[in-house]
C-alpha cells in the first residue's frame, strides 16, 4: 500500500481516545445515557439551560487535561511527522474528537471539524481563545469584554468546521483511513463515500464494523492501539 501512496486523509473518532480514559458518546455507559443529547448538545438546550450545559462541557474540559495521548495517538503523530517529510507525500488528519491528544502526541497535521474543549468561542465578537478553565460564571471574552463565551463545540444542528478544507484534501488524497467512527454522525460518516467515488482506497480501523464500513475497500478490527500501530508500522517499513 505505501509504494502507491502519496497523500493520506485520516478520519479519527471516540475509539481512537477511548483507551485514554475519554468516553465514548454511543458506547454502553457513554455520555450520552447520563445526558440527553437534546439536553447538552444542541443550540436550543444552551438557550433553554444555558448553565446545564456549561457545567457539563467545563467537567469535560476539566477532565480532558487529565488524560494522556494513547499509542494510537502516538503512532498518528509518527504517521504525520514521517510521512509528511518525505518530498510529494501529506498526511491531514481530520478528527471528530474534540480532545488535543493528537496534538500532545505530537501531530501537527489535524483539523477538528467538531471544535475543541480547549477553546472557548464568543459568540459577540467571533473570537475563539483558548480556554482550560471554567465558563460557568460567564467570564469575559479577553477580546470583546462581552459575557457571551460558549464551548467551541460544534452541536447538533450546527455546521462542522473547515468542511471546504477537508472536501479539497479528499479531492488530492488516494488513501482514506477512518480509525474508531460509528459511521452515525454526517457529514463525517459521509466521506467515505465522497473518497471512494474521487478515487481513493478506503481503509476502516475500527473496533467493531461501522454503520458505513461496506464502503472501505478494506477493514481491520481491534483496539486502535494495536491496529493502527500495526498499520503505522506497516506504511512506514517497521
């Protein structure tokens, strides 16, 4: 696969983190059975119950700084520092995940189409700074001065970031990866679809087979840190 592979777009989702400790949204005892979804994660629930859902995403926030980059996370970033240095060859890997394990492995090459929990958005002044600690008490926005911080989550109903950046990536990639996705959540589950009919090999490293997974050409199952280790180490030559 690595001789006929120059460009790489990476899709992770909740199995990628999962080892680190992060629940997963749709597994048994994820988040979502102690929240609704219409609860904490959609524009209405924030209008209705604004300091529910703030409470909800700072716990997350809190509880996100305490976990650590798997071996999964660290082969990605081997993945992106590697591949990427050799001349005609990019890796971009798009996350789901609203965690910065990528990054504290070590990647540089990752777009969050979902946002991220360490970044605070003002809805005023459209500033997204970065935030560790709480919003509870509607802190100012250090831009604007304005109370109007929420977490820079993309929530259901809500348009993904960078979609314009990810369909061009797809447009140059001949390998498409998904790693740890329920196949559930469009637009993400969609692109797939969109790489195969561009002309990509499509490859599924997941836990269990994804709602899309007759899709990929190819499917591999097991923790993603044995797969995608054994994937990395297979692309890069051990």
């Amino acid at each position: 696969m690595g001789t006929e592979t120059s460009n790489i777009v990476i899709l992770t989702g909740a199995g990628v983190s999962a080892e680190s400790g992060i629940d997963t949204f749709r597994a048994a005892g994820g988040l979502w059975e102690q929240h609704r979804v219409e609860d904490v994660a959609t524009p209405e629930a924030f209008e209705r119950d604004p300091e529910l859902v703030l409470r909800f995403y700072d716990m997350r926030r809190e509880a996100i700084q305490t976990k650590q980059p798997n071996a999964a996370h660290l082969a990605l970033a081997r993945l992106d520092r590697e591949w990427s240095a050799q001349p005609g060859r990019s890796v971009l890997i798009v996350t789901q995940n609203v965690d910065d394990l990528h990054e504290r492995a070590g990647a540089e090459n990752v777009l969050h189409m979902h946002g991220t929990h360490l970044n605070a958005w003002c809805t005023a002044c459209d500033a997204r700074p970065g935030w560790t600690g709480p919003l509870i008490h509607r802190p100012p926005c250090p831009e604007c001065d304005s109370p109007a911080l929420r977490p820079d989550i993309v929530w259901f109903g809500e348009m993904p970031y960078r979609m314009d950046e990810i369909y061009a990536a797809l447009g140059r990639a001949d390998l498409f990866v998904s790693i740890g996705t329920s196949g559930a959540v469009y637009p993400a589950a969609g692109l797939v679809r969109q790489a195969r009919d561009l002309g990509a090999r499509t490859l599924e490293l997941n836990l269990e087979r994804s709602q899309g997974s007759r899709w990929f050409h190819e499917t591999r199952l097991g923790p993603a840190t044995k797969v995608v280790s054994e994937w990395v180490d297979e692309l890069l030559g051990g």
